[in-house]
C-alpha cells in the first residue's frame, strides 16, 4: 500500500524561515501604496525574469507567506468558485444539515446541479459578513 501525500502539506522549518523573511519584505513594500509592483525571479540555473504584478497579487503573496511562518497549510480558492454544500458547511464552520437548512430558508442563494445544491462562494462571505454584523 503506498501513502498519498497530505493534500496540503504543513511548511518545514526551512519554509517557515525563508516565509518570514519573504512576509518581511512584502510588508515593507507594501507600505508605498503602489497600484501594481515589479518584482524579478531567478530559477536554479540563473536565469531572471521581470514581472509586474498589480498590487492585489503581492498582498495575497505577504498573507499567504505570513501563514507559512506561522506554520500553516494554505488553499487558495477563486470567489468566482461554487462550492458542495459540505465545503460551504465547513467554510462557514457549520454541519452540512443546518447549512441545508439555512440554503432551504433563503438565507444563503444556492443553485442545483441536477440533485446537488451548490453555493457561489461569494455567497458564503456575504453571509459570513452578514451573521457578524448581526
């Protein structure tokens, strides 16, 4: 029997440190509140590429490397995505049955995929924003 790998894996300690001094960095430039950034990468073999990146991309890029120094898996899911009623339960930290229930009495819009509810992803913040405002 061969062993799959975690689907998301937990950082090493070299991970973490290089994390943090990468989360650093972004931080510093982020100060400038510049509408997109230039950064430059290397592979192994030297060579270099130039790449703008607007300013939404390198604050994904800080957040995600500040959970990695704090030892954490990340996922990264488009708002776009419509999600199983068991994913939209676990996002909103709920059972799937009282999720149902919350689809059922139109709190949270939903569609059907033949029998299967499905939930825009955005959806579920709204929601998330709504119930902590309430």
């Amino acid at each position: 029997m061969v062993a799959k790998a975690p689907v998301h894996p937990l950082p090493s300690a070299e991970d973490i440190a290089l994390a943090r001094k990468g989360e650093a960095v972004l931080s510093d430039i982020l100060k400038k509140e510049k509408i997109s950034y230039s950064i430059g990468i290397s592979d192994i073999e030297g060579n270099s590429y130039q790449i703008e990146l607007p300013a939404l991309a390198i604050k994904l890029l800080k957040n995600t490397l500040e959970e990695i120094s704090n030892g954490n898996s990340i996922s990264i899911m488009a708002h776009q995505s419509e999600l199983t009623t068991q994913e939209a339960a676990d996002a909103l930290n709920v059972s799937r049955p009282f999720l149902v229930k919350l689809l059922e009495q139109g709190d949270i819009p939903f569609h059907k995929v033949g029998t299967h509810r499905r939930i825009k992803h955005k959806d579920i913040i709204d929601y998330m924003e709504y119930s902590d405002a309430e």
